[in-house]
DNA sequence: TCAATATACTACTATTTTAATAGTATTATA
DNA sequence: TATAATACTATTAAAATAGTAGTATATTGA
C-alpha cells in the first residue's frame, strides 16, 4: 500500500507547473532541476499526465509544458490514477473474474468501502490546494 | 497502492478462525483447505498475525491456531499493519529524513491527510463486521 | 520413551514491479 | 538547416512479492 516514486514526483511535477500557470510552457529540464528528480524518468511521467489530459505538450524548439487546465481543476485522483495505472487497492473491483472466491468474498465489501473512501480523499484534494500549501510554507521561511 | 496477497489471505485466515471462535483450536491446514490457499505461504503469514497477537497458537498434536481476542476487538488496521508491515503510504511519514524537501513539501501534508482517511477506514471496521457480512451472504445462496 | 502430528524457523527461488538509464526519432523554431 | 525541445522504445538493476522446501521444535497419547 505503497504511493509509487511515479505518483509522488508526478505530483511534485505538476506543482511546478502549477507555480508557473500564468506564464508560457515550461521546459522538463528546469522541472528536474527545481525539483531535483531524473530527466528521463520524469519524461516517460509526462507523458502519461498528457494522455490523462492533465498537461499540455509543446514540442520543439522553444516548445515545453503547461498545466492543460487550471489548478483548482486538477484532482489528485487525476493524477494518481494516470501514474498509479489504477485507484483500485484490489484487482477484483474492476475485474470480478481477478478471484474465484468473488461471489461469496465478504472481505471484499470492505475493501471496496476502504477503497472508495480513498477514492473520495483523492477527489476532494486538487492542485490549487498543494499549490496554496506550498506558497504558505514558502512564506514561513 | 495495491493491497497484498499478504493482506487478502491474513484476512481470509482469520475469518476462517473466527467462523470456529467458540470451539477449539483449528488447524492450519484445515484453514488452508477452506480457502484454497499454500499452506507454506499461510504459515508465514499467520506467524506475523501471532506476532502481533491478533490469533493464538498451540503447537504439538493436537495442537492448531484461534483468535486472541473476540472478532468484535480485532479491527482491520491490526491485521493489514501486521501484514503490510506498516500502514503508511510514504515513509516520510514515520521517517521524516527518508526525504530530502521534506520541511518545504507541500503534497506531504495531502498525502498524509489521505494516510490518516486510510488509517481511520480500517480502524472502523472489525473482524465481527467481516464475520457478519459472510455469514448474510451465506444465508442468501 | 517414542511415534505421530502439529507449529516454528530459515533459506532459497521465480516472477513481477519499480525505478530508473540510454539511445534514437520526431517536431518546431529562428 | 542547425538547434533545441518533446516522443518513443528498449534495456537494466534493484527491490518487493509470492511463493516453495526442508528442518527444527513442541506436545500429545499410547
């Protein structure tokens, strides 16, 4: 039940891009070098965040990322959906043939509650949040 | 973020045990035959539940495994946290030097926010609820 | 005491996932 | 057309997961 390295910088990624909303795209490579995180890594990252349509692509020169929406439209579900693969803490809510013992699991009932309760945290939280928690910090210091 | 087979079988397991509370002990193999589990798999997983006192064990002949306590006192929390290992879904959160921008992260507090939604899901639901949700499932076929 | 039967412990292993790294291809701009 | 960015694909090292296997230890009853 751990978050993956991927959800975590994911999220640290769209952050910065959260920061810099207002001006043009941002270049991957200023991304990794605030954020101190791999180049490569976080290249294959972005993309997945572009197929959930949480961030926009300019290629080319003078090309980089930005935000495909705004940050209060962003969920962290969005996110961790698109970099975790699934939300789902089991296989059998998707798929009821993952287990033989489907029909008559009653485990399951609650994994499931578990699951949606997380479900709803992840929904309830979007990038503007993180992104005012972060400005709070930063005005702290 | 998915939940360990560990997890899945140990819940199962003490289901099992607690379907025979009011009689003796049961053997391992008995459970194991109930549920279409390894044996060699589940007496690694039911010495973690031992350990963490949630069933007791009697060795020799004659010998076998029940609860420690009623399934009213057993709450999911204890059997996943045994299993898991930890109940944490990023290290920080115990280990505050496991990162490096920990005292600037803004995402820490959200995702600590979601741990403690996890955390308090899984305290809230005891062995009794599973006992009781099996025992209306069986009762429906 | 000893055979039978249960749990306890330790080591090993195959598979999958995670967390990258590396190299090449493609696209857009000046 | 050179440059500088993203896009794509393959590979890899390390760790975690999900087991298997074998032996040791404890308990019971004959």
């Amino acid at each position: 039940m751990k978050l993956s390295t991927r959800s975590r910088y994911g999220t640290r990624l769209v952050l910065e891009l959260a920061l810099k909303f207002e001006s043009g795209p941002v270049f991957l490579k200023d991304i990794c070098k605030a954020q101190n995180l791999s180049f490569k890594y976080l290249s294959q990252i972005i993309i997945l965040l572009k197929t959930a349509g949480i961030v926009k692509a300019m290629r080319g020169a003078y090309g980089g990322y930005c935000l495909a929406k705004k940050p209060e439209e962003i969920k962290l579900s969005e996110i961790v959906g698109a970099l975790e693969g699934t939300l789902n803490i089991i296989d059998c809510i998707k798929n009821p043939e993952a287990c033989k013992k489907y029909s008559n699991c009653a485990s399951r009932f609650y994994w499931e509650e578990i699951n949606n309760n997380i479900c709803k945290s992840l929904e309830e939280i979007t990038v503007k949040n993180i992104l005012e928690k972060h400005r709070a910090l930063n005005l702290l210091q």
